[in-house]
C-alpha cells in the first residue's frame, strides 16, 4: 500500500475566527499516522476565509476519516469538505 495526499476545505463559523489560531489547532489535531502538509487561505466572500488544509495518510478504506473527524470536533469550525484525493507515486 501507498500513501495518498488529501485537501480538506475548513470552513470557520464566522469571519471573526483567529485563523491564525485555528491553524494551530489544526496543527496539533492531526493524528499520528497522518502528517500535515499544508494549510492555505482561501478568501470566500464578505470577509469570510476557508482554510484549505493538506495531509498525508495511508490510502487504505477510510484513511481520511480520522482526520475529518478530529478537525471537525474543534471550536470554531462550521464544516469540513475533502476536495481532493491523490495518490502519492
């Protein structure tokens, strides 16, 4: 088996969320067996930024669950979206 690399979009609950501190949650959420490979902003609208957040996992059934999962348990998240799935050569 390989590894795959995947792009989830964060969505914040509101433009007033610190994405400077979001991304530390983010940081310390990612599970072990898994490894963060980027976060970027992305603008949306009316001040609102999405955080397009990249991680490595293992690409057997459901490799991306657990993260999706622990980024949706934090404050201050209103929803998470997988965007992209690539498999890593």
């Amino acid at each position: 088996m390989g590894d795959v690399v995947a792009t989830v979009k964060v969505m914040p609950e509101d433009p007033e969320v610190s994405l400077e501190s979001l991304k530390e949650e983010i940081k310390s959420a990612i599970p072990k067996g898994s490894e963060l490979h980027n976060i970027e902003e992305e603008p949306i609208a009316f001040g609102l930024v999405a955080l397009k957040v990249m991680f490595v996992v293992g690409d057997e059934e459901g490799g991306t669950e657990i993260v999706e999962e622990k980024l949706k348990e934090l404050n201050g998240i209103s929803s998470v979206e997988v965007q992209d799935i690539r498999r890593l050569m």
